[in-house]
C-alpha cells in the first residue's frame, strides 16, 4: 500500500477535499492514483487508469488523516 505523509499546506488542502465529499485512493490492481466522491455511489470504485472495478475496499485510502 502507498502511504504518503503530508505536512503544512498538503495536509490541509487533503483534508479540505475530505470534507468536501473527496477521498484519494489507489487501485487495487494498477497502483494508480484513484479520485472519487464520498459516499461512493453504488458501492463501486472504478480505476480510470486500468478498468478494474471493485468494492471501496480494494482501494485502500492513498493518505490517512486524523481530524
């Protein structure tokens, strides 16, 4: 899993999308950055990148913020 810590001013910008119904992800299958919108709609994620298709848990959160 890719795991990137974000100080000062990327920290709040990730979390600004959070709470604006954004989470950043990486796919499952590919690796690839992956954007959506939260709640997920349908309960599927797809990669743009590689057209796997999967549950939210195949795309593991790419950065976890504490609020």
């Amino acid at each position: 899993m890719h795991r990137i810590y974000l100080t000062g001013t990327n920290e709040y910008v990730l979390q600004k999308m959070q709470k604006n119904g954004f989470n950043v992800t990486v796919c499952g299958r590919c690796g690839e950055i992956v954007l959506h919108e939260t709640p997920v709609k349908n309960d599927i994620l797809k990669c743009w990148w590689c057209g796997f298709e999967s549950d939210p848990c195949d795309f593991p959160d790419l950065v976890c913020v504490d609020d």
